[in-house]
C-alpha cells in the first residue's frame, strides 16, 4: 500500500505534487493500492485503486480499527494513572 500526501499538524490529509506520475510509477514499481488525499482532482492510476482520505483518523477502517471512539486529550491520558487520595 502506498500512502502519498502531507499530513498537517490536525491530521488532515493534503496534496502534494506531481501526483498522477507518482502512481504511474508506483504501479510499475507494484503497489497494489495508494492512499491519497480527497483534497485536489481525483486520481487514477492505470492498475492501482485509489482509496482517497480526508483526515488520518480516515485510515482506521482501513486497519480493521474503529474510527468510532473520541480521542482522548493529552491532560486526561496524565491524570489516568495518578492515585487519588
């Protein structure tokens, strides 16, 4: 699986350039699927499915993994294993 974009600080999901060649090239090279952005035109290559995400929490189902849970914040994960008197 080929994974071809930017991944900005929030998690969304952006293009980057020169797009189309790129997966020409992988499916030579043989990927058997790309990972891309929905940001931009949409891309298909010759022999290579297109899967096309927004955000990385996009890529859970692709893993078998629930997207469904809310994401935890970084204050709670600190106070999970502190003792309380």
């Amino acid at each position: 699986m080929l994974f071809r974009s930017e991944v900005g600080l929030a998690g969304e999901v952006r293009a980057v350039g020169q797009m189309d060649s790129r997966l020409k090239e992988a499916a030579k090279l043989g990927f058997e699927r790309a990972v891309v952005p929905k940001s931009g035109p949409q891309r298909r290559a010759a022999g290579l499915p297109v899967t096309e995400i927004g955000h990385l929490r996009d890529l859970l189902p692709l893993f078998g993994i629930d997207g469904g849970a809310k994401p935890r914040r970084a204050r709670d994960m600190k106070t999970e294993g502190a003792k309380t008197p």
